[in-house]
C-alpha cells in the first residue's frame, strides 16, 4: 500500500510542464509535480528510467512516452 505520509525531496528542472521530479530508489517511486502544483507518484519505476528522465533534453516528451504512456500505476497526491 502507497503511504501518503512518505516526504521526497524533489528537484527543479528545466521544463515547460515539469516543476520538480524526485525519486526512492527503495520504493521505486517517481514522484513529478507538474505546472500549476499537480503532483503524482508513479510507483515501481525502474531507476534507470528517472536517471534517464533526468538527463533528457526534453524532460516532458520523454516523461509522456517511457514513464505516462508505458502505464506506470500512478496517483496524484497533491
């Protein structure tokens, strides 16, 4: 079960849809906070894939196509 109550530290990026971007490598969570405050944690997400996310040129298109698109199980919690 997701625990709500878990604090991750996020950090800024360089995108026009993406805020900030954090990840526990422990519980394979990936947690994304939009523009406009949206955020969501997207669960048992392979850690090459955020270090990938994180080296991207283009943060947002490759955040639609290998982590939204893939159908990572996610819940939005703010």
């Amino acid at each position: 079960m997701l625990s709500y109550a878990l604090i991750m530290k996020r950090k800024h990026v360089d995108s026009s849809g993406i805020q900030t971007v954090g990840y526990d490598p422990v519980k394979k969570i990936l947690e994304v906070e939009f523009v406009g405050n949206h955020v969501y944690r997207y669960l048992n997400v392979p850690e090459v894939l955020y270090m990938r996310l994180m080296r991207a040129a283009s943060k947002g298109n490759f955040f639609n196509t290998k982590i939204r698109d893939a159908g990572f199980e996610c819940v939005q919690i703010g």
